[in-house]
C-alpha cells in the first residue's frame, strides 16, 4: 500500500513538474515575442525618424 501511494505522489510530482515546465515555456514564448515585437518597432521608428531627418 505505501508503495503505491509513493509511485502515485512521484506521479503527481511529475505531473506538476511537466505543468510548470509547459508554463514555464508558454512564458518564455510570450516574452521573446514581445521583445522581438519591441526591437521591430523601436527599429521602425528609427528609419522612420532617419528618413524623415533625410528629406
């Protein structure tokens, strides 16, 4: 009997560890996006600036 309830609780921890790890990710996916989301637009008003200044 304590056999299993220690295989189910690894079970379990494995389960939430799995569960973090996909959060984990989906945060990581949300961040780098942002970024990238940034890094284009501070790029785009810069040319825009550039070529403005340019005229």
């Amino acid at each position: 009997k304590f056999k299993r309830n220690s295989e189910s609780y690894a079970t379990e921890l494995l389960h939430t560890k799995i569960n973090h790890f996909h959060l984990l990710l989906h945060q990581i996916k949300i961040c780098s996006f942002l970024s990238c989301f940034f890094v284009f637009n501070h790029i785009f008003l810069r040319v825009k600036l550039f070529c403005s200044m340019q005229e």
